[in-house]
C-alpha cells in the first residue's frame, strides 16, 4: 500500500485485517466457534473457557461487522461497507436460527452449553440481533431468570454452575439495553440494585464501583483479589447521558443527533453534551400529574436532529417555540421543525438549524 493513510483509513485498515481473522474462525454454520481451555476465554476469567458457538461472541461479532461498515462508509469504501453489512445480516440470521431458544424465550450461553446468559440477551437487544417483536419478551424473561439477588442480576442460571458473583459489567449492557428498549423501570431498578448498592454507606463503600459483587451477602467479590475501582463497570455514566438526559449522536462527531429522554419516575434533568461543533445543551422537567413534559434543547451550530418527546397517545399535542406542530396524530411544519411522526409512545420530530427549541407535550 503506498501514499498516506488519514484517521479513518488506518482504522479501517485496522479494522478489515481484524474482521477478516474472525471471518477465519467461522465454522460450517457460519458462527464463530470457540474452543475451551484454548481460544474460549472472556470477560468472566474466574469461570472458565466457553466453547462451541457462544451467543454473545457471536453478537459481539455481529456488532464489530456494523462498526466495520461505519468506518468503510467513513472512508470512503462504500464497496467493503456493503460487504459488511451483508456479512452482519447473514450472521444475524445464523444466530437466530441456531442459539435463539424459543422454548425458554432466551438466548442460550451456547449450542454446548445450556442455561441463560445476561451477557447474550442483553446484547442481543442493544445490538438488534433479537427482532424487535421478541424484545420485551426477553428482557422480562431475563428479568424472571437472573434477578436472584438484592444486588443485582447473576449473570448466568445457576445450571451453568458458574459463581453466585454479580457483574457490574454485564450488568451495564443490559441497564443500556432496557433503556434503549424503553424498560426504563426496570432499568431504573437495576441501576438502583446494582450501583445504588456499591454507592450505599457502609464498611464496604469505596467511592469507586467494583468489579464484581458476591450475590450472597453484597461484598465485593473475588476478596482480596477483587477491582474496588473498576473503570468496565461505569456503564451509567454514559447510559444516564444517553438515554436519561437523552442525547446520543447518529453521525460522527454529533453532526445529526437524536435527544430522546427516558424519564422515568424522574422530575427533571438537564446537562451539556460536549461536540466538535460546540454544547449540545438539554433540559426537561415531567409532570406526570397534568401529564404534560417539557424539554429544551440548544442546539450547535451546523448540525441537525431529531428531537423526541414522550406523549400519552398519538392524539397528544407537542408545541415548539408558541407553535403547534402535533395534533390529533397530524405533523404541520414551524421555523426550522420539517417533519414529525408518532411512533412507540414518542413524537419525534426532525430539526434544523441553530437555536433553541423549546418543546412541551400534553
């Protein structure tokens, strides 16, 4: 290769010699397969090796596929990114006709292995393996499996003999999950067990979140082998700005983004999101008695987005800056709102332009 790789060259360069390694260890189903006790290792050392066709190596692959297709389409390679995303759907297909088990509703830990994995349900919901119809099955399914102890979800059933240790990790990507999903109580209750429990007073309290937490008595776990401050397990620091305050970008370096606030049981939040184009301030307060949300969000310059706001039906009225623009399930146009429509509980609504937006639903 001669001239000079830019950023996003040298990841994509990166990323296809690491892709195209996975695509090797493929077997004749199509599904990465793993050996225990020699390349099966993973997140939960203390466990053991996994082997055979691992549900969430699988979807962690399918994952790497799509962010592939990011960083080709980035640099240029509409060709490789097509590829990808072709690669990313075949496998999506495999993983659901191979490790999905429609008996219990779960993903299984794998095809050799039985019992329920947090980490293969969660993200087979964050990461859309799992068709969307089936999503709230399984998270409430996960919920009935896993949610044995007051300090969190164990990360696999107890016939997977694996320890009763509770994974802050894990436990971050299905908090993600259920937030994304729209599960906010249950996500909310999870936060509350898990890091509402390391955070508490008491003779265990660091100030800092474990890397693990016994499910037997809510000590940290592994004793004194144990991470006290474990930077893998601060997944609520980024999902409490994503889904609770709600500002997620769709493009590289917030150039579109989406405000989308999960409120939750909450009153109000506010908080800026740094960008390459500057602040992407947002604030909203929910009275949930006169069943009315208001939001507002300063947007930065050059950059365009979506806003959506939480309604009761697709009959609620949403108001942008004095202007009507959703009523009785009809979108009419206001200074620099272009398009709207309802969908899961939301009105969401396309924006341009520089400026505040000052949004209230009813």
């Amino acid at each position: 290769m001669t001239g000079v790789l830019g950023e996003d060259g040298v990841d994509e360069l990166v990323t296809h010699l690491e892709l195209a390694w996975n695509a090797t260890r493929l077997d004749g189903n199509g599904l990465l397969s793993t050996r225990a006790g020699v390349d099966g290792a993973d997140w939960d050392f203390y466990d053991g090796d996994k082997g055979g066709e691992v549900s969430a190596y699988n979807i962690l692959y399918y994952k790497a596929l799509l962010d592939g297709a990011e960083l080709a389409t980035a640099a240029g390679d509409t060709s490789q990114a097509t590829a990808y995303r072709a690669d990313a759907g075949a496998l999506q297909k495999r993983i659901n006709e191979r490790l999905y088990d429609p008996t219990s509703g779960l993903y299984k830990i794998s095809d050799t292995q039985s019992g329920v994995a947090q980490d293969a349900n969660a993200l087979a919901v964050l990461y859309g393996v799992a068709p969307v119809a089936k999503q709230a099955e399984i998270l409430s399914k996960l919920k009935s499996s896993l949610w044995s102890t007051p300090y969190g979800p164990l990360p696999f059933s107890s016939e997977a003999g694996n320890k009763d240790l509770v994974s802050p990790f894990v436990s971050g990507f299905e908090l993600q999950a259920r937030l994304a999903a729209g599960d906010t109580a249950n996500a909310q209750e999870l936060l509350h067990d898990v890091w509402g429990h390391m955070i508490a007073p008491g003779p265990n309290q660091t100030g800092t979140i474990w890397e693990n937490i016994s499910g037997l008595d809510g000590t940290p776990g592994l004793g004194s082998g144990a991470s006290l401050s474990h930077g893998w397990s601060t997944a609520p620091t980024s999902a409490l700005s994503s889904y609770v305050l709600g500002v997620r970008p769709d493009t590289a370096g917030y150039d579109t983004w989406t405000v989308q606030p999960h409120p939750g049981d909450l009153a109000w939040t506010r908080g800026n999101v740094p960008t390459p184009h500057g602040d992407l301030s947002v604030s909203w307060t929910a009275n949930k008695g006169r069943n009315q949300f208001s939001l507002t969000v300063n947007t930065p310059k050059g950059t365009s987005g979506t806003i959506a706001v939480p309604v009761s039906g697709r009959t609620g009225t949403v108001v942008v800056n004095g202007d009507v623009v959703w009523r009785h399930g009809s979108f009419s146009a206001a200074a620099g709102v272009t398009h709207g429509q309802f969908d899961y509980g939301y009105v969401y609504l396309k924006v341009k332009g520089h400026g505040t937006f000052k949004v209230t639903s009813h």
